[in-house]
C-alpha cells in the first residue's frame, strides 16, 4: 500500500514537474515571440523615421535648387536690367544736344519706376513679379574734385605704364578747398593732411612737398601712411583723419576724379562757388534761377556779381570754373522682390564711353 501511494505520489510530482516545466516555456515563447514582435515594431519604426527622413531631405533639397534656380533668373534679370539702366543714360545723353548744362537741364531721374508690366508684355519676367528700377544721372562737375587740390604729372618710372604723380600744391583749388571744409564747419587743417596723405601714398622717390614751405601748426598729426593708395571714395577720408561725422557733411559736395577738370558753375552748390570765390555777391545765383545758364566765364562773372577789379577772383573763376561737363555720373539700383542690386558707372559725355563701373557691393562705396 505504501508502495502503491509512493507510486502515485511519483506520478503526480512527475506530472507536475511537466506541467511547470511547459508553463515555463510557454512563457519563454511568449516573451520570445513579444521580443520579435518589439523589434518588428521598432524596426518598423526606424523604416519610418529613416523614409520620412529621406524624403523630407530630398524635398528640402528640391526646394533648395528650385530657390537657387529662382535666384540665378533673378540674378539675370537684374544684370539685364542694369545694362539697361546703362543704355536709358547714354540714350539720355545721346538727345542732349545743348553743349551746356545747367541746373533745370539736370533732371535726368527714374525716381522707383515700377517696370514689371513692361517686362511681362515682353516675356522677360513672369506675371506678379514685381520689379522696380530706381536711376539718376547727375553732373559730376558740379562737385569739388578733392584731387585737384595737387598738380599732377605724367610719369613713366622707366615702363611703357603711364602713370599720374602728385607734383606739387595747386593753390587755388586748395585753399577753396580750406575754404570748403570752414564753411561746412569742418577742422581746415585737415585740407593740409589730404596733401601730406596724397603724397605719402606714392613712391617716397617720386616729387615730394616741400615741408618747410608750411608753418608748423600745419604739419601733418593724424595721417596712417598706408602705401599706393589713392583718394577715389569719401571713405578713403577716414585714413586721413576725417571723422565719419565730416564725410556726411562732405559727402555730397566733393567727388574724386582723376582727371584735370573744372568745376562747372552752372551746377555746382553755392557753397563750392563761395568756397572758391569768397568776394562774390550772389553764390546762389544759378540755383535760385535754374533756367538761366552761363554760356561763358564773362557770364559767370556778371551772374555771380564777381568784381571786375578783383582780378585775383578773375583769375581763380577763369582757371577753376567752366560752363559745362565732359562727366556724367549715373546711381541706379534694381529692385526685384527681396532682391536689390546696385549700380555706378560714370560716363563720358563726348564719348559715350563708361570710364567707371561699379556693381553690388562695389558700389555700395559711393551710394
């Protein structure tokens, strides 16, 4: 009997025991499986991420090479536009047949044209493409030539490069220039530093100016010898010792051309007559009466009431002033939605020839 119930005993402890043991791996198999299915869903996941991913690259790239597309059409259309800028002044210069220019006669101005209705009717910009063309030519004459207040001369230096030295002092357009830096309530001294900085850029072999032929409280304190540089912008003044207050004030006075010129008195302010000629009555003649012009020195005289036995203001106006301009100056900038392009050329008025050409950032330096 005892044997009989150990033998049951055993058979229940064996049943048991496979019982456990296939809850255990029905267990483990269902982990099993709930792990394959874990990674199947975050590998799944991971398609996902990596497709969407993908997909979202390749569309931000399409975007980025149909803007880069939209750009170079824009680029194009600006450059397009610049030439035609450059075109609409020399056309303007073309129709001027009056040797003289005067203060009514220098209206030439596209003040923000809106020119996209144009464009679209010659299938050059799409429709709801807005374009706007702003453009003025001035004369450059009308301005004082900080270069003028040194005589230049032609030198060689032993190559077959003609290049232009400084010289000496040209008194007459320096001490106007004095002249014009006390009345716009600048430091005059600063006239003598624009020569010492002129001739400091050059070949210290080339033709100097004489030092002692200047008081002392005239020498030179603030210049930054920086070596070939010549004044061609207001903000080459800085080097010299101007303040970015005095170039504001100057800026639309003075002009720097490298060419021996005479300041037109038909065009220019009161105040660079008055600079050049302190004794005349009426500075401000041609601007208050912008339809008369003077068709020669004996005129400029009379209009501007210069006395006839001032013979030193005689002389000044028959070397410094003429009656027109051989150099037209023209600003424009394109305007294409965020878009913006600027332009500078300077043009010969008896050529039609661009001496000068500046774009973008380039002509940034003299808006």
């Amino acid at each position: 009997m005892h044997n009989t119930i150990a033998g049951n005993f055993n058979t229940i402890a064996g049943n048991f025991t496979k019982i456990k043991l296939q809850n255990i791996q029905s267990i483990f198999m269902y982990k099993n499986k709930m792990n394959k299915k874990g990674m199947a869903i975050i590998l799944a996941l991971f398609l996902v991420t990596v497709t969407t991913s993908l997909a979202a690259y390749i569309i931000h790239k399409q975007d980025l090479i149909i803007t880069r597309v939209k750009q170079q059409k824009t680029m194009q259309n600006l450059q397009g536009l610049s030439l035609g800028a450059l075109s609409w002044a020399k056309i303007a210069l073309s129709s001027d047949n009056n040797d003289f220019d005067y203060a009514a006669e220098n209206i030439w101005k596209i003040d923000h044209l809106n020119i996209s209705s144009l464009l679209y009717d010659n299938q050059i910009v799409e429709e709801n493409e807005y374009i706007y063309l702003s453009a003025y030519m001035e004369d450059t004459q009308s301005k004082f030539n900080v270069n003028s207040i040194i005589n230049w001369q032609n030198n060689s230096a032993g190559t077959n490069v003609v290049r232009r030295v400084p010289a000496g002092l040209n008194d007459k357009y320096f001490y106007a220039y004095k002249n014009l830096l006390s009345n716009l309530k600048i430091d005059p001294n600063l006239a003598w530093q624009t020569v010492y900085y002129i001739f400091s850029s050059y070949n210290m072999t080339l033709p100097k100016l004489n030092i002692l032929e200047l008081e002392e409280q005239q020498k030179p304190s603030l210049i930054k010898i920086l070596g070939g540089i010549n004044l061609r912008y207001p903000s080459d003044l800085l080097g010299v010792g101007y303040t970015k207050e005095d170039i504001q004030k100057l800026d639309k006075y003075i002009t720097f051309l490298d060419y021996d010129v005479k300041i037109n008195a038909n065009t220019a302010a009161p105040i660079i007559l008055k600079s050049l000629i302190p004794t005349m009555g009426k500075p401000d003649f041609f601007k208050n009466n912008p339809n008369i012009y003077a068709a020669n020195i004996s005129d400029v005289v009379n209009y501007l009431q210069v006395s006839y036995s001032d013979t030193n203001s005689i002389n000044t106006a028959q070397n410094c002033l003429d009656t027109k301009t051989q150099y037209m100056d023209i600003y424009g900038k394109v305007e294409q939605g965020k878009y913006s392009k600027k332009i500078f050329a300077r043009i010969n008025k008896l050529t039609k020839s661009i001496d000068e050409y500046l774009e973008g950032s380039s002509a940034n330096k003299i808006y």
